[in-house]
C-alpha cells in the first residue's frame, strides 16, 4: 500500500484535478485513499448514491439543505469548493449516459484553473469515461499483491482459522503452499484473501487436491466465461500414450518456467497431427504435469459481428490469461479461426496481428499449446521459428504405443488389462489413432451390455475389423502431412 499511496500522491502533485481508478476492490481503494488525505493533511469526502456526500468517519452529509445523492447536486458542491479537498466518488458512471449536464461538470472540474481546487476520484470496477474528459483525467490501478503479500495473506487466514478452531494448525506442506502462492498471483488483496479462507475453511488443510478448485474459483472471479473456458479435468502424462520425445521436452523445461526467471523462460508448443492422434490430451497434460490452470480459447466465442468487437474479445482473453498466470493456454484447432482468407472483410487478419503482437510482448507466464490438424491453412508467420519453442507432430501411435493406449482405456472401463492379449490387440490395430482405439474399446463394452456378456479379446478383435480407420479413408492426406512434417517438425514421440 505504501507504493500505492506514494505513486497516488504524484499524481496530485501534477495538479489533475480528475482521476479514475477501476478496481473490485473498492475496500482498499478507499483505505489507500485515507491514508493519502491523513498523510497530505487533505480534507476527504465519500459520496455515493444511498449515502449522497458525507466526511470521512462521519454519519452527517456535508449539506443538510441539499440532496446530495443527487450526482448533479453532489458535483455542484465538488465544483463550488474552494478548499483542498478530495473528493472520492463510488459507482458515478452509470449516470453519465446521456447526461450532457453532468458531463458538463465533470469537464467544468477537471479544467478548472487554481492552486486550491479540489480533486475528484471516481471509484468503480470498470468504468468508460465520455470522450468530453477523457483526455483530462488520469487513470490509477492500485499495485496488485507481490508474492511475499501473497504468502503472507494465506497465513493470516490460517491464523483467524486456527484461533476459530481450538488452535488447530492447519495442515500443508511448502510445495503446495508455493503452488498456492503462484496460482493467486493476478487477484486483488481483497480477492486474494476471499480465495484463501475458502481454500481453507472447508477442512483446515491445504492440500494438492485444492488446487483445482482454486483456480476454477480464480477463473470465475475474473468472469469471462464466453470467450475461455476453464478445463476441471487436466490429464496426466500417465494418462498419455506415447509422445516420449515431448514429455522429455517438457519435463527439461518445467522447472524453469515455474520458477519464470531471466530471459529464456519457455513460451510455448505447437502441436501438429492427424485428428484423434492426441494432441488434445497432450494439451490438458501439460497442465497436469506442471500442476497449472488450463484455459481453452474457443475462437468461435470471439468473433462478433460488429466492428473491432472481436479483436477486443481477444485482446481480454489474453488479459485474462495473464492475470491467470502462471497457466497454460490451449489454442484448440487454431486453423480454424485464423484462416488467410479475405473473405471476412480483414477481421481474421486483424485477430492474427492481435495475437502475433501479444505473443512476441507478454511478460506474463502463460504457456501456450496451440494444436492444429491442417498446418497449410495456417499463416506462415505464424508457424516461422521463435513464435513457438517448438514444433512437434504427433503421427499416428505406433505398435507399442498402441498397446500402452488399450492398457490405459480398458483400465479406465474397469476391464483388467492382463487378461487381454495387448501385443495382439497392438497388431491388429495397425493405422488406428488413440481416439479410435478408445472408441473401440467403448463398441465393445456396449455390444457386451447388449449380449450379456463380458468384454473380451475376440469382440475388441472384431469391433477393430468392423472400423475403417482415419489413415485409410484419408491416405493421400495423411501421407502428404507426414511429407511436410518429416523436415520440418520434432516427432512427438
């Protein structure tokens, strides 16, 4: 708060009599604000719309005669002030449309000439100022919470919740504690301290299963839902058949992008393959390995109909992201919402130079999984060296993956994998994808329901004969992205 009530105070001193301050914390927007008055020896005034104007720490409204929760008669007494005084204004911006008359006066005072006039703060989650004062006002964000606050916040909860339950300690240990930390980084203080009693308060423990949770809780705070979703279910790389060449790639790198320091922190993986060969899953697993948040961005939720509409939705998916940091973001199919057509009158191209621009200048740790199954339908300067770390494609399984992916889904169902002949199953399924071998796997189990009987290695052999594989309906295809691939992509595995 000292940062924030120094930095405040500057912009006083360069005589801008208007500041805007957005921010869901209000609480402490409104603490920092006292301690700058008391510090200035600055009278401060509050208004808002059931309160109208009242001094700080009084019940008494500055002028009985008037009605000051009317924000015309609130901002004439702002304007006929002659004192040095700061006025803090809640939630105002609701009445400045179609208002001229007020925003009239909020010109009158922002221009006004004078070493004693007063100065206005307007307070509020999100606020769009008229054109009229936009260019005489200053905008304020209060610092948000460094890791040490983060930390300490987490052990204030776990203090109040310790003195609520008979001194008992509450339960963790340092990694998770970490975890924790890193995954509250982009909230608020008041956020931040919401996030850990409820992370808490359920069973006095801190543990590695609370982490989802948390950062689904993280993610619905920050409301935007429309255009990324949240991914509860993060697989493991255990969950993964194959791929050896990028788990290894990925557990080098793990460490230094966690710990985010110096330069060469890694950016992130495009994954390039035939539908169902598990780049999807590989997506989610990167995010279980690393034990981060996944977000997916559903570029179909990004594209409006009206101008420069859906380069904003992108440009605040991005802001989320980091504010989600340290997280993966999963690009899903990105061919399909980044296509080099003109025939959208330029918005495809406008959303590539958007993400173009953020990939080459965030700072934030926000990894990214991009997958796509056409790479030729993809802008080249898209796909050129430095905009991803690498570039691996995920060909289809081949014998022994094939039969780690039966172990993993027959397991999954329930059935046990020994009493299968997996290196059988592995061979009669020569030209299968993982997701084609899983749906195998799910035919059986439903013509045994439908035979009562169980699952076993003759109805999986003849479920394999009765399907005609993606690699056989689609040969020139497959065969011609191999081609591309083998000179210039890293094999998944």
């Amino acid at each position: 708060m000292k940062n924030d009530v120094h930095d405040l105070g500057l912009v006083l001193d360069s005589k801008i009599k208007l500041v805007l301050i957005e921010s869901w914390d209000e609480q402490r927007v409104l603490e920092t604000l006292t301690m700058l008055a008391v510090r200035r020896g600055l009278r401060l005034l509050g208004w808002t719309v059931t309160e109208g104007l009242r001094a700080s720490g009084e019940q008494r409204i500055l002028d009985e005669a008037v009605d000051s929760r009317e924000p015309e008669a609130a901002l004439r007494l702002v304007k006929a002030d002659s004192q040095p005084t700061l006025y803090v204004f809640c939630d105002l911006h609701p009445y400045l449309e179609d208002n001229p008359r007020l925003v009239r006066q909020l010109k009158d005072i922002a221009i006004a000439q004078g070493a004693h006039q007063p100065t206005l703060v307007m307070v509020s989650h999100a606020f769009r100022l008229p054109a009229e004062v936009q260019r005489h006002a200053a905008r304020f964000s209060l610092a948000l919470p460094v890791e040490e606050e983060l930390l300490a916040i987490v052990r204030e909860e776990a203090t109040r919740w310790s003195e609520r339950n008979a001194n008992l300690r509450v339960r963790t240990d340092s990694r998770t504690l970490q975890q924790v930390v890193k995954n509250l980084r982009g909230m608020s203080h008041g956020e931040a301290r919401v996030l850990a009693r409820h992370l808490i308060c359920d069973d006095g423990a801190i543990t590695q299963e609370d982490l989802p949770a948390l950062n689904k809780a993280k993610f619905q705070m920050l409301d935007m839902e429309a255009v990324l979703s949240f991914e509860q279910d993060c697989a493991s790389f255990a969950d993964v058949g194959g791929l050896g060449q990028l788990k290894r790639w990925l557990a080098e790198r793990q460490s230094a992008f966690l710990d985010a320091k110096g330069v060469d922190v890694p950016r992130g993986v495009l994954l390039v393959g035939v539908q169902g060969g598990g780049k999807s899953l590989a997506a989610r697993a990167v995010a279980g390995l690393w034990g981060l948040p996944l977000m997916r961005l559903d570029f179909a939720g990004l594209y409006n109909k009206f101008f420069g509409e859906t380069e904003r939705n992108l440009r605040e998916a991005l802001q989320l992201a980091e504010q989600m940091a340290p997280c993966v973001l999963w690009l899903d199919e990105m061919e399909k919402g980044l296509s080099t057509g003109d025939n959208d009158g330029g918005v495809s191209q406008r959303v590539l130079g958007t993400l173009l621009t953020w990939m080459s200048e965030r700072k934030a740790p926000v990894f990214l999984v991009a997958t796509a199954n056409q790479i030729s339908q993809l802008p080249p300067e898209l796909v050129r060296k430095g905009r991803f770390d690498e570039m691996f494609f995920v060909d289809l399984p081949s014998v022994e993956v094939r039969g780690d992916i039966f172990r993993i889904h027959l397991a999954r169902r329930d059935l046990e994998p020994t009493q299968f002949d997996l290196p059988g199953l592995a061979q009669a399924s020569e030209g299968f994808t993982g997701a084609e071998i899983e749906q195998v796997v799910v035919s059986a189990l439903y013509a045994a329901q439908a035979r009562q009987q169980p699952v076993d290695q003759a109805l999986l052999v003849h479920e394999l004969q009765a399907t005609a594989p993606l690699s056989v309906v689609m040969a020139e295809e497959l065969d011609a992205l191999r081609a591309w691939a083998r000179s210039r992509a890293v094999m998944a595995d």
